[in-house]
C-alpha cells in the first residue's frame, strides 16, 4: 500500500494532474520532477544538499572561469541553502516556498537553455530542453523513480517529438508539480503550514479538497479551446455527411 504522503503518492498525483493541463512530454516531465522537489529539506536527504550546493559551485566556478554568465551556479547553490536552513514542511511546503522554488528551477532551465543557444552550434529547442530537464531528473528524482522516469520520458519525446514550448508553460509546469506536493500533504495528519515562515497557522485536508476542486476547474478552463476545436471539427464532419 502507497502512503499518501511518499515520493510514489506525490509522483502518481503530480502525474495525474500534469495529463489533465498538458499533452507535451516536456511539461508533463517537469510537473512530475516539481512534485518531487519540496521534500529536499528532509533530514535523510541532506547528503543531496550537500551535493546540491557543491554542484553549484562547480558550475559558477566554471563559468566564471570561461567568462560565461555564472548565474545557474549561485542559483543551484541558493536551493542547496534554502534546503539545507528549512525544516522539514515548513517554508519548502508554504505558497511562498512553492513560488520561490519555481522561481529558482524555472531560471536554472531557462538560463540553461539560453546558454546553450547562444554558446553553442544547438538550435532545436525542443531537444535542448529535453536533455536540460533529463539532467534536471538527476537532481531530484530518486534511483527507483530514474529507472520508471527516464525510459519513458524519452519513448514520449520519440512519439511526440518538436512540441512549442515557452518559457510560461515551464512556470506553470514547475508551480503546478510543487503546488501539487504541498496539496497531498495537507491530507496528512501533521498537515503543512501554507503561511510559512510569515506565519505557523496549519491547514489540513480541507484546504488539499478545495485546492483540488479549483485545480479541476482550471483544468477544464485550460482545456477548452481544445475541446471545442474538438467539437468543431466533429460538427464540421457530421455537416460534410450528411450533405
């Protein structure tokens, strides 16, 4: 049995909620990672902060070197920090941690991707990205969800392949995995304090059923141009028949 409040529950819902906004493999990945990022302030997982903000500084040294812009590193190393200073459901589980943690992983893509653009031959965003949040994975997924996550990350992107993506949909994407950890865990007994570090009020499975109720909705709302292009195209076919 699944507990409600593990990497599986979180990856399975953040799952379920990027299918409902998006069909781009890109995004649907990036909402799955999301969801898998707040629990990095978890004491068992300080060894990855570690290497997180070591990572960091790797890369800003490295391009400070070859006199690159270095933002990524101080970027990466600010989410090591953040981690490494945050109790466990604390700011990484409030609203304000959800958009500064989008914030933050948002750039390291963006930034990323614009590096790549202009420092190397590499124009086909769509593959640029792709391996950018590929290695994005390694950060923040754990071995067992790698092995399930990165066959068919790549199997979609064979099927699906020169999808648009912008730098909107990569927020949203990101915000809506995040927004979705903090969601489940408002079900849990302990429940998450959604105000920190302003304030220490709780909210618990009531506020994880209205978030829901309003994420459907906004689905639907996401969704309706499709649909009823869906639905113009079924009555234009009926039309042609029957004349």
């Amino acid at each position: 049995m699944i507990s409600i409040s593990s990497y599986k529950g979180h990856s399975l819902f953040a799952l379920l909620l990027a299918l409902m906004f998006f069909y781009n493999p890109l995004l649907i990945a990036l909402t799955f990672i999301g969801a898998n990022i707040p629990d990095f302030d978890h004491k068992f997982k300080k060894e990855h902060v570690y290497k997180l903000i070591i990572l960091g500084l790797i890369v800003f040294i490295s391009l400070y070197i070859l006199k690159l812009p270095y933002f990524i590193g101080l970027i990466i190393i600010f989410l090591g920090v953040t981690f490494y200073f945050s109790e466990h459901r604390s700011f990484t589980h409030s609203i304000f941690g959800v958009l500064v943690l989008t914030s933050a992983v948002a750039l390291i893509l963006i930034w990323g991707y614009e590096l790549v653009v202009v420092f190397t031959v590499l124009n086909n965003s769509y593959i640029i990205f792709a391996v950018l949040i590929a290695l994005l994975s390694f950060l923040f997924l754990n071995k067992k969800l790698l092995l399930v996550f990165l066959p068919i990350f790549f199997v979609s992107l064979f099927l699906m392949p020169n999808l648009k993506l912008g730098y909107i949909e990569i927020v949203l994407a990101l915000f809506l995995g995040l927004f979705s950890h903090i969601v489940l865990d408002s079900f849990t007994p302990s429940g998450i304090k959604i105000f920190a570090p302003l304030s220490s009020k709780k909210v618990y499975k009531r506020f994880g059923l209205i978030s829901i109720f309003l994420l459907v909705i906004l689905a639907i709302g996401y969704r309706l141009p499709i649909l009823f292009k869906i639905f113009e195209q079924y009555v234009y076919m009926v039309f042609l028949t029957f004349h």
